[in-house]
C-alpha cells in the first residue's frame, strides 16, 4: 500500500507531495549512508510514477496565479519571432540546402533548390513564407512527428549525388533513433531500417554505404558500423569497436571527402583513425596512437608547398623525404593538421604529412604552426581549398581568424587574419561549408545582437550581411547595454562576469559601498545600479564548456521588466583556457561553487543587485553548481531555477552500471575506488548535503524529463523530496514525454521558458509586471 499521496488527494493551498521515506544502505570505504528516497528510482514502479505525477500536480497547482503571465510571456516570445522563417542556404554539390519553418507548425522543414551552375557561390536570399523556385522538400519534421508526443531529429545526411537522404530519429526522448533512407526522387523512404542508432549517421561518398554508430547499455557510443543500401540491417559490418567505457566513439568525413574518420575520446585522451573514402570496405589505420592525457584532433588540407616545405620547416629532414622523391614538385601537398596537447596545455597546432599505411604521425618530426601559448586557448581548425580557419579563445572571449590559400601560393607564413566586429562582448564563428566554396560565412552575436550572417570575402576581407535573426515588434538594440565585471574568488582568482540589462529600466549612480558582510569583491562601482535591480545569475562550469555572449528573444522579456541577466563564468569551463577548466574540476570541483558564490557577492556588494532580489540559475551539471551554492550559501539567492540538475553526483558516480558514470569519472573522480574521491564528493554533492532544517532555503524549481538518459530523472526527484522533507520551500516539474533537452517542439519549448520565467518574475516580485 501507497503512502505517498495522489494528485487528487493534494490540498494545493498548503500541502506538498508526501514522499515515502524508505530507508536504504550503502557503504563504501567504511562509510554508511542511509538514503530514504533511493526507491524512487524504480521507474517502472506504477507508485513512483503516481509520486511524480503527484508533484507535478503541486507544481502546477503552487503556480496556478502566474497562469496569465505565462501566457503573457508565450505571446511575448511568439510576437517577437518571425514564425514563417527560413535560414540562409548553404551550398553542396549541385544543391542548395535550407530549414525553414511555418506559423503554427512545431518543427522545420528541410528543403533545398538547384544550383544555377559551377560558379553559383552566392547564396539567394530566400523571401520568408514566398514560394521558392524549384523547391524540393526534403524532410518535413512536422509530419515525421505527427502522433508523437515527442520528436527529435539526430541524423540528417544526403548522398553525394543528391539521390537520397539518410535520416534518423527519436520518438521518445531516450536519445535511440530509427535510422531510414529516404529515395528523394519518388519521396518514398526505402526498406532500409537500423533501430537503436546513435545520432551522427553519414553516407559515404559512393552513396551506396552508411557509417553508423551504436551505444552500449551505459549510453556510449561504442561500435562503428557499415550498412549497404538494399542489405538487411542483420548483414551490417562492424567497423571498429572501443572496448574501455572511459572512451566515446564518433565517425565523421573530412571535409574534403578524401577520408573517412573515426575519432574517440574521453575526458582526457583522443584517439583518430583514418580511412580512404573511395574505399570504403577497407580498413581505418590509426593517425597517432592514444596516450593517457593527450588530446588530438585531425584535419586534412592540401596545402601551398611553400608552407610545408623549405625554408620555411625548421624541424628534421624526415618531414622533408617524402616530398623531395616527387618530380616535378606540384604546387600543393597533402597534409594533416594536428591540434593537440602534449606538452602544450592550450594546444598548439601542426601540420604533418598524411602518413602512408602501416605508419604514424611522429610530432616530433611536424611542422609547429601555431605554437602553445599561456593567454590563448586553441579550439579549433577548418580547412578548405581556398583557405584555413583557426579557432581559438583569448580573454574570455572565442575569437576565428581565417589564412588565404588562394591570393598567394607562394607563402611561406602562416599570417593568420582575424575576424573581429569590435564589440567587448561578441562571438564570432567563420562556417567553412564545403570543400570548394570560395568565400566564408562568419556568425556574429553578442548579448544585444541578433544572431547575424555575414559572407566574408577570404581575399579582401569584405563582409556582406545575409541575414540578420528578425525579431519583431520593434526591437533596438540600441536599447540595451551589456558589460564584463570581474569578481574576486576564495583564493584571488579574478572571475569574468559579464551583464546585460535594458538601459532604461536600470538606473545607474555610484555605490558607497555594501553592508553584505564577508563578501569578495574588488571593490564598489561607481557607476553600477543606483539602487538594487532583480537579477538574475546563471552558470554552468563543468567540461571546460564556455559560455559565449548569445542574443536570446526570450531573455528580452524578463530584460523589459526590469531584469538583469548575468553569467558567471566560472572554473569548471573554458572561458580563460585550459587550467581554467583544470582549475574546476576533479579535485578543485569545488572551486566551481565558490566562484559561483563570489560572483553573487561581487554583484551584491557592488550594488547590482541584493540577495532577495537575485535568482541562481543553471541545468545539468549546471544544477550541481547552483544546488551546491544553494548549500554554501543559502542566504544569497531568492530563489534556485535548476534544469535537469545533477545533483545526486555521488550516488550515481557509485554506480558503474549507469549511463555515462564511467566516461564521468575523468570529470568528477572515482569515488567508487578511490575514498579520498568519495570522501571529497560527499563533501559538496547537493543531495548529500541539505541542511537538516531547511527551512531558510530559497525557493527553488527543479525542472527535469522522465525518459532523460544523461540525468536521471531521480536525482532531482530525490533532491526535492530530501529539501521538502526538511522544510525548504522547494517544488519539482517532470515532463512525461522528453529527454534530457527538454520537451521537443519549438511552442512547447517556448510554453517550457515561460513556465520557467513567470516563476523568476515571481520570486524576483515582478509578476504583475
């Protein structure tokens, strides 16, 4: 018998969800814990989803008053979006391809239209909701989803000569996709089927096989397989198989077609494999084998001779041999570019010859093309036939560059150019596309810029705007102001902020100074707020993930009442480079929390806003962040928003057997062999570690997904029950129907943000705002 109680039986005026307490044991390193809500995790058990209903029933119960600001919020988000939409086409073979999306429908539709010729490199700029000439419709998500509550596309692939599509999708929200092929002359998908797929399928280039992955029972991809049209999925070749669960698989194709790509990893090692794409039953070679703590990525160029060659090498003749036997020399060489980190904590790039079978990359013997360097992050390299694009972090902020290969083949520099808009606070891609395309296409965004496409000409260094993302009922960027603070952590490291507020609801003038007693700050602002404005403080700070200034509609809303919206960026990304992320992760996790503090006490005491007027906001690993500062620092914050929070880290790094624990453990730490490990996690994990009598908890929302495979659902059922039971004014929101994304659909999406941000208006005291 129950005796946790239904949704009808709950009194939404005074009542919270009674969760069962169900005493359970577990010891590790001589350490026993009692845990009286590991029950819940039986997803199967008709009780804990009657529980879990039950608290959504509270929730939304709680939250019946902010119904009509919801649908103030959804219609502010809708009005501001140009529902009927399409995105700038991208090129590739003799089609150009596209997305566009219709008012009222959920999903987008891919399409593409011929190519006028060869030398048609500029992209029309399709009229939104206007018929566009030759279209041909290559899959509409709207009715792939029809009689699902859920839909998520992971594959999307077509052939070299236009003849078909591979696509591959989700239904469920347990990130496993049917993979199907699609005939794009009769619209007819083909008797080719492959269930439980990983996303990431891609046809080779002969059209006739596909290269797909599949996950183990811990949700890693594992296993590389070949499938051949018109074969049954049972006939399927594996390819290559990665044994040790640290690791994750992946397949891809460089961007020149010439090679198949394999590429594994784990938190702290990579791995590639190389294979002919015009053969593509043969077998991959590895590039250059694994070492523990080294991480690589390659990508193949062909490259001016006078960059690879003397005099501009300074390394030994073994990089030279290979190109001296040929007679006469051509113009270009064939070359892997080589971004990794042995002994270069920020990466360094090389280019080396594409090594024969049977032999390795030596980096010893490569050519350094961009060498280590302490204050700048390298991320990335692209390479096409006319030109080169580095990716790379400095100050905080990504930064692309791009070098001709076309204006001068007889360069002996790597001159490097990069692409800046000007702006202290931006995020600048350069989007190679494909092989052959002459000019680039550079992303531009920031905080109060709208997502905006430019074609930047590789030669001059022209840019023509494409598109910029509309957004409608008069907005002016011109209206809202953004900046970069810097609060001071625990130990005197100097932690990036950055802001973005509407100018005319934020009234500035100087601050004397704060009364928020032990707070870290540099120092009071003499033009911040004049007086205390309701912020709202968001952060991440795990797998060296940076959070790059990004314009979003539905933050204008919660902006135009009033709001301030802050980052902190914390240790645990990558905001300033590799010992950044180092600096925040495994044993210095806890550095994460406490930066997040000091971030709210640096705006606190420098009078951006007060501690009953700022709300902590993070998802995933950023629900660890803002559950544990919410334990170090309850008094800070009003309120706690956490989205799919893993905050029950210590129990389920314990369990081997789980999604992903394994390829976690170079993240967070074994705590399952290691007791000092253990005894470190225990120290800060949220779950853990709730105060007894939590009743001066702020509040808090934890939002999560049933069918969520990278948090369980639990963690955060678990947390709320433990917070509720101690009397923290705590609520819980599960949908049903998704994943660890969240519900699918972009009206649902916005539905979700609304239901999110009229809670934060509410605890911030703007909801009738």
């Amino acid at each position: 018998m129950s005796d946790a109680l239904t949704p009808a039986e709950i009194d939404p005026a005074t009542t919270p969800p009674s969760t069962a307490r169900r005493p359970s044991e577990r010891t590790f390193h001589g350490d026993t814990v009692t845990d009286d809500y590991e029950w819940l995790r039986r997803k199967d058990d008709p009780e804990v989803v009657a529980h879990l209903e039950a608290q959504n029933a509270w929730t939304l119960a709680r939250q019946e008053h902010l119904a009509p600001l919801r649908q103030t919020l959804f219609d502010e988000i809708k009005g501001r979006t140009l529902e009927t939409d399409l995105s700038v086409p991208s090129r590739d073979g003799d089609w150009w391809y596209y997305a566009r999306t219709v008012e009222g429908q959920q999903y987008p539709i891919h399409a593409r239209y011929p190519a006028a010729g060869p030398d048609d490199w500029t992209p029309r700029l399709l009229e939104p909701g206007e018929p566009v000439p030759g279209e041909q419709v290559l899959l509409d998500q709207n009715v792939a989803a029809d009689g699902h509550d859920f839909f998520a596309l992971g594959s999307l692939d077509v052939s070299d000569d236009g003849a078909r599509l591979l696509h591959a999708s989700d239904t469920a929200g347990d990130e496993r996709y049917t993979l199907r092929v699609r005939d794009l002359a009769t619209g007819e998908d083909l008797a080719d089927e492959v269930q439980d797929t990983a996303p990431g399928a891609l046809f080779a280039p002969d059209g006739e096989h596909i290269f797909y992955l599949t996950v183990d029972e811990a949700w890693r991809p594992w296993r590389v397989w070949r499938h051949r049209l018109g074969t049954p999925a049972s006939d399927d070749v594996l390819v290559f198989e990665e044994p040790d669960e640290r690791y994750w698989v992946g397949v891809g194709l460089s961007r020149s077609k010439k090679y198949l790509q394999i590429e594994l990893g784990s938190k702290v090692t990579s791995e590639s494999w190389l294979l002919e794409s015009d053969d593509p039953t043969g077998e991959f070679r590895i590039v250059w084998p694994r070492r523990e703590g080294v991480e690589y990525s390659v990508e193949h160029a062909v490259l001016p001779a006078s960059l690879v060659e003397p005099p501009s090498l300074s390394e030994p003749p073994s990089l030279v041999e290979p190109f001296e036997t040929q007679d006469p020399a051509p113009a270009t060489r064939d070359v892997l570019l080589i971004l990794h980190n042995k002994d270069a904590l920020n990466f360094e790039l090389l280019c080396s010859p594409v090594p024969a079978p049977g032999e390795t990359v030596t980096p010893e013997a490569a050519t350094v093309v961009v060498p280590h360097a302490p204050d700048v992050r390298l991320e990335g390299v692209s390479a096409s036939e006319r030109y080169l694009v580095l990716y790379y972090r400095r100050e905080a902020i990504s930064r692309s560059a791009v070098l001709s290969l076309e204006t001068r083949l007889d360069q002996r520099e790597w001159d490097f150019q990069e692409i800046s808009f000007g702006q202290p606070l931006e995020s600048v891609g350069a989007g190679v596309g494909v092989w052959e395309q002459p000019n680039l296409k550079a992303g531009y965004t920031s905080f109060v810029t709208p997502q905006s496409l430019y074609l930047y000409d590789v030669a001059s260094g022209e840019r023509t705007l494409l598109k910029q993302q509309p957004v409608l009922g008069g907005y002016d960027a011109a209206d809202y102001d953004q900046r970069r603070e810097w609060a001071v952590a625990e130990d005197g490291t100097r932690i990036p902020v950055s802001l973005v507020w509407r100018k005319d609801k934020v009234r500035f003038g100087a601050v004397a100074g704060s009364s928020d007693e032990g707070s870290t700050t540099e120092g009071t602002s003499a033009d911040a707020p004049a007086e205390p404005a309701p912020l709202l403080l968001y952060g991440y700070g795990a797998y060296e993930m940076s959070i790059d200034p990004y314009f979003s509609v539905p933050r204008l809303s919660l902006l135009d009442r009033g709001v301030v919206f802050a980052v902190a960026h914390v240790r645990g990304g990558g905001e300033m480079g590799r010992a950044w992320y180092d600096d925040g992760k495994l044993a210095a996790k806890r550095n994460t929390f406490t930066d997040f503090v000091a971030c709210g006490r640096h705006l606190v005491a420098t009078g951006w806003t007060a501690s009953d007027r700022m709300v902590a906001d993070g998802g995933s690993a950023g629900g660890l962040l803002v559950g544990a500062a919410t334990n170090l620092a309850p008094e800070l914050f009003a309120g706690v928003l956490a989205g799919v929070p893993f905050v029950d880290a210590l129990t389920s790094m314990l369990d081997p057997t789980l999604p992903l624990t394994v390829t976690e453990w170079d993240e967070w730490g074994d705590p399952l062999h290691d007791p000092e490990v253990y005894a470190y996690m225990r120290s800060y994990t949220p779950y853990e570690n709730v105060a007894d009598d939590a009743a001066h908890y702020p509040r808090i929302l934890a939002t999560t997904s049933f069918n969520d495979t990278r948090v369980l659902y639990v963690e955060p059922a678990k947390w709320v029950a433990r917070l509720q039971a101690a009397g923290a004014p705590a609520m819980l929101k599960i949908e049903m129907s998704a994943g660890h994304g969240g519900v699918s659909g972009r009206y649902s999406a916005w539905e979700q943000i609304a239901f999110e941000h009229a809670w934060v208006l509410d605890v911030l005291g703007l909801a009738d705002h």
